[in-house]
C-alpha cells in the first residue's frame, strides 16, 4: 500500500477557524458585502447607503441602510404589502408590483430628508433611461443596489425596483443592460417593452388569453383579481393612479398599538394577600 498523505491531522484541527454564523447559513454573502459596506478612510464616518431589495413568496422589501460597528441601521422602508393603500390589490410579488415598491421607497427616503419637492424624478413612467441631476445646493440622494444572494438575470423584479426608485428621484448607479427590453445581439434598449412590464401588460395580456381559452382556469387563477373586480384591460389605469398616489403621500401608515393583554409583576406582599383572600374563602365554604 501507498503512502497516504493525512491532511486533516490534529494541526488541521487546531488551526481550523470556523466562518461567520450567516456564511454557514448561507444567508450573507461576505464578499459583496465588504465591497457594499467599507466606506473610505478619507471620508471619515461617512455613511456608505444601500438599496436592499428582498424578495419572498408574498412581499417584496426595499430598505435604505446603512453599516455601522453595531450592525445596519435602517433609514427607509417599503414592502408591497402596503400597495392596497394605494390601490394596488392583487399580485404584490410581480413586476408592476416590483416598480410600486422601488417608487414609494424612493419618494419616502426624499420626503423624509426634505428632498422631495427638488427631485421629482420620472413622474409618468416611460421606460426611457433616467438619471438624476444635481439641482440646487443639495445633491440627490446617493445609493449602490443590493441584491443579496438573488441571481441578477435580466429582467427580474429586482431591476424593477431599482427602476422605480430611480424614477422616484434617487442616485443609483446603473445600465439598461438588465432591464426587460435590452437586446443582447444588437446592443439596444426598447424602453416601451419596458414600460409595458411595469404597467403589467404582459399580465393583462396572459389574462385575456386565458379567459378566451379555459374560463375555468382563469377564474382559479386570478380569482383575487376577480373578487376586486378587475379586468384585463383596466390594469394599466390601476398601476398608473397607483403610482400618482405613492407620490401625494408616501409617508408609512400609523403603527396600530397591540394590546396583549400584559399584567405587571405583582409584588410579593400582594402576591401572599391574594393567596390569604382565596384560603379565607375556601375556608368560609366549608
């Protein structure tokens, strides 16, 4: 028999660091995210903004944040669970949905600094490439996208908010390369087959189909949309008056205060007279 070579030996073992908590989870991609977070030394505390955007199988979440020593501290927040405020009722997963978000984080996070009225953005959605320009003595807010472990592939949702909060107002550096409509042969960007996903064209379009061919399908498929009495052809007034909303009023909702029903500690004397009350009663029964 051959020489074999031991390599996890008990040097192996004493020398062997284990990786961060969200790296054996695989939730945290450290490498990006060091070349997200680490601002330059030059710029003293400066904090360095992310866009976060998260997806899931029923929300869609963008948050503004920043790294400090402690841990992220958050600024702004969107999620489109709250696009029924706006009238935006049914598929709070799909692009449309997607843009909704990226605008009201955008207009959010500018009306919180006071940047809102400066920097309009896009105020009807056209597709067509956007960046903002300083205006004033105050520039834009200044971001970098963070997609997390998502694949960046083209078209997906992700973009969609970043188009949005770019609309809104927001300075993220970007290409069209990623947005539906770019043609990787020719090198060129359609902005109205984008603008056709952000007002859910290709969603009213699978829904009149559908209707045409199998009722029944379409009726268990979108039966949400049903419920709310929306029709293919109304999709796109129900994105646009959503979008003129999250522009009158982009502030979060009130938080309602749970009641849970919380008794506070009892002290040990009121503890021992309840106890005395409830023997006295049961002693006077007997």
């Amino acid at each position: 028999m051959g020489l074999v070579k031991v390599i996890k030996n008990k040097a192996y073992f004493k020398r062997y660091q284990v990786k961060y908590r969200r790296r054996r989870e695989g939730k945290t991609d450290y490498f990006a995210r060091k070349r997200l977070t680490v601002q330059s030394k030059n710029k003293y505390n400066t904090p360095k903004y992310r866009l976060i955007v998260r997806t899931s199988n029923s929300t869609i979440i963008a948050q503004i944040a920043y790294s400090t020593i402690e841990g992220d501290k958050i600024v702004s927040e969107a999620r489109s669970s709250e696009l029924p405020r706006y009238g935006i009722k049914c598929g709070l997963t799909n692009y449309p949905a997607a843009y909704a978000v990226g605008l009201l984080i955008a207009r959010r996070v500018n009306k919180k600094l006071g940047l809102d009225e400066t920097y309009q953005g896009v105020e009807k959605a056209d597709g067509e490439e956007f960046f903002v320009e300083r205006e004033g003595e105050r520039g834009a807010f200044y971001c970098v996208l963070d997609t997390g472990l998502a694949r960046t592939s083209s078209g997906a949702r992700i973009f969609g908010v970043l188009k949005g909060a770019v609309d809104g107002g927001l300075d993220i550096p970007h290409s069209s390369k990623r947005f539906p409509g770019f043609d990787d042969e020719s090198g060129e960007y359609d902005a109205g087959t984008h603008r056709s996903r952000i007002f859910g064209e290709h969603i009213s379009g699978y829904m009149q189909s559908l209707l045409e061919e199998d009722e029944e399908s379409y009726k268990r498929q979108f039966s949400q949309y049903i419920k709310e009495g929306i029709m293919p052809d109304m999709l796109e007034s129900v994105y646009s008056k959503a979008h003129a909303a999250i522009r009158a009023d982009p502030s979060p909702a009130a938080k309602k205060v749970k009641k849970d029903g919380y008794k506070p500690k009892s002290f040990k004397k009121q503890r021992k007279a309840r106890v005395a009350q409830k023997k006295a009663a049961f002693l006077a029964l007997q």
